[in-house]
C-alpha cells in the first residue's frame, strides 16, 4: 500500500472519528450533553483540538477528506447550508491535486533527483497555499462550530446549580475563551500555525533531500503524525485532544527552527523554480543568504544581507522574525573565500591555522550563481573555489572523460 493512500485513509479515518460523536452527541439527552460540556469545557472541544491538528498536519488532504465525509453525512435537502469546503467543486479539486501527488510519488521514485526535485518544490508551495486557505476559512469555522456547541442556554444552567454540581474557575475561564470569537479563532489560528510549520518543515527537508530512502523515511513520519491523532481520537475524544495539545506544544518550542527552516526552503525553492538571476548592480546593494552556523547567538538558518560599511568591511543585517528591528553581525572579513555550488554558491571562511580547510559561514541564495567574482571583488574576498560538491562532480567527469577517451585510443591503436 502506498504512503499517501495509506495518509488519505488514515485522514478519513480522522474525519470519522471526529464526526460521529458529534452526530451521536445532537441525538443524546439534554442532561447528557450538558455534563459532557462541562468537563473542561466539553467533548465538542476536544473533537474540535483533534480536528484543528489533524488538519494542520496536512491541510489539503484534511479539508478535502473534511468535505467529502460531511457532504455525503449530510441530507441532500440540507447540502445547501453546509460549508464552502463541502461543495463537491472544492473537495473534488482538492483530491485532484492529492492524486497527482500521488502519481508524482509513484512514479517519481524511478525518475532523477532534477525531474523529481522541481515537483517536490512545486507541492512545497502548494501545501503553503492550502494552509493559507485552511488557516483563513476553515479554522474560523470550526473554532465558531466549537463555541456553539459548547454553549449552554440559561435554563440547563439553572437545572445544573440545582443539581449540585458546581463549575471550576479554570473550567470558566476556558469556557468563555472558547465562546468569545475574538478570544477562540485566533488561539485556534495560532495552534493551527505551529503544527503546520513543524509539519510543513518535514516538506521542505524533502524537498531538500537528495536521497529518496530520506524523501520516504519523512513522508513515514507524517503519516505517524496523522495515524496518531486519529488513533488517539478513536480511543477518546479526550485522548485525542491530549496527544494534539502536546503536538501543538512541540510546535511552539519548535516554532523559531520550523519557522527558519520553511523560509529557507521557500526562497530556495523560488529561486530555483523561478529561475531568478541577481545582477552586479544587486551586488552592490548587499546579497542575501542564510547563515551556515550559528553566528554570535544567532541561530543557524536565520534570513541576512551581507553590505559593505563606509570603510568597506563587510558585516551582516537581518531582522528577528522578519519584522523585528534590523541587528548586525560583525563579520571578520580576513580570509574569506567564496565557493561556486552545483545549486547555489556560499560564503567560507579559511582559518589561519588551517591553510587547507574552510568553515562554511552563508549559504547565498541560488540568484548569485554565475556572481562568484563579482561578489568576491566586491566584499574582498581572497579566492573563488569549486565547493566540495561541485569538486566531486568535476572529479567524476573528468575521469569519465578520461576513460571514454582511453577507451577510444586503445581501439584506434589496436586498429593500426
């Protein structure tokens, strides 16, 4: 069985376990429903934390498995009313697409890394899209659908302080978190985010990996992910919501490397598919890339601009999360060299001590190749080298070249 049938089933899987005790709940008792609101806030939340994350984990796949389940659950005479993603146009689109996806794995396993690469990219920027549609117009819903159902009219409240039970602070104050809108969809925003960029930095190391034993090792990872959610969720509603909120806590710790990673691989990706070409005149403005290593505190794979000072010593900007205050990097300028790549060239720097070796300090955007001296002339750098890729490439051809050309000596002298 493949891996993304295995995902496709493993969500409708999810989809039905999250939409059947809601079903079976709006059939029970009024006394029942109005204790299972009542446990912190409710069963509904739970079923509404598990969906949110499930989603998240694969927007696409979700909201078109969401759709499916709830149009064909639903009465005909009802259809009318029910949610944008329930229209068969959109769900139907939205399986489309996960079939290609599907052919692309398929098929792509016996095909090169640069006619499977560029596909990977493009399903790169597909899943962002899907997550901006999903966070903008399904998330909302369901946090909405969350506080309705958990909302109790004022004559159950009065059966219940008749009976007895009382109700926690902490159950109060999450209950009117959760039926206060402008309280309940941005926290269900948020959660959606940080499980999405931690799932979505899964997609960009595939897209990255040039080995496709990786690409299907992440996909597994995914696929548990999802199976575990739902998983959970078949066990109970609350289970469910367990194993999501410590998905979503993973996600916030994780937040900062996820959140690097995915604008890594979005420019990256751009560049590479777009085919973008940077100009001298760029140069001289200063040329972006990410650092290589973790520079003065700064964490490895942060977004920064190389310039020049009036004195003409190279330093390095960026701005925390991208809308923060622009910061500086000090940056020794002695012994810089600049290394060509098979895919994007970067900044190195060869230690006095070690003639022979360099360290990596900025991985340049794929728009710089063919600037390696431009850039060197311009920052002052020392040399222009062949990276350890592009060196193991040129090897490998120069002694194929070499071998052909023995090869065809060898007949030529036999022959004579």
């Amino acid at each position: 069985m493949n891996i993304l049938f295995r995902r496709c089933l493993f969500v409708m899987v999810l989809v039905a376990v999250v939409g059947t005790p809601l079903l079976q709940a709006a059939e029970a008792a009024p006394d029942k429903l109005l204790r299972e609101s009542m446990l912190l806030p409710g069963v509904s939340l739970s079923e509404g934390i598990s969906e949110i994350t499930g989603v998240a984990i694969s927007p696409l796949l979700g909201v078109s498995a969401m759709g499916v389940w709830t149009f064909y659950k639903t009465e005909p005479h009802l259809r009318h009313r029910l949610p944008w993603y329930c229209h068969p146009g959109v769900w139907g689109t939205g399986l489309a697409l996960i079939l290609i996806c599907f052919l692309k794995d398929f098929l792509g396993t016996a095909a090169p890394p640069l006619v499977k690469k560029p596909l990977d990219f493009l399903e790169l920027f597909e899943n962002k899209l899907s997550a901006l549609v999903a966070s903008v117009g399904f998330v909302p819903l369901v946090a909405l659908a969350m506080a309705q159902f958990n909302k109790e009219p004022p004559q159950a409240m009065n059966e219940l302080e008749g009976s007895g039970l009382a109700v926690m602070p902490m159950a109060s104050v999450i209950d009117f978190g959760v039926h206060t809108p402008w309280i309940s969809i941005p926290v269900a925003i948020v959660a959606f985010s940080v499980v999405w960029l931690s799932s979505h930095a899964l997609n960009v190391l595939i897209a990255l990996s040039p080995f496709g034993i990786v690409d299907a090792g992440l996909k597994i990872v995914k696929l548990g992910l999802i199976a575990m959610v739902a998983g959970s969720t078949l066990i109970h509603p609350y289970a469910g919501a367990a194993v999501s909120l410590l998905l979503i806590l993973i996600g916030l710790l994780f937040a900062g490397w996820s959140f690097r990673l995915t604008l890594f691989g979005t420019l990256m990706g751009s560049d590479f598919l777009l085919n973008k070409r940077a100009t001298a005149a760029d140069v001289e403005t200063g040329v972006k890339g990410f650092l290589a290593r973790r520079t003065e505190g700064v964490p490895v794979r942060t977004l920064v601009r190389m310039k020049q000072d009036p004195a003409g010593r190279a330093f390095l900007t960026y701005h925390p999360w991208l809308v923060l205050p622009e910061r500086r990097i000090a940056l020794a300028d002695a012994n810089m060299v600049i290394c060509k790549g098979l895919l994007h060239p970067s900044l190195a720097q060869r230690p006095a001590s070690e003639s022979a070796a360099v360290r990596s300090t900025l991985i340049l955007l794929p728009r710089y190749r063919r600037l390696e001296d431009s850039i060197a002339r311009h920052f002052g750098c020392q040399e222009v080298m062949d990276g350890a890729l592009l060196r193991g490439f040129k090897a490998m051809r120069l002694w194929l070249v070499e071998m052909l050309s023995s090869g065809r000596k060898l007949v030529e002298m036999h022959q004579g």
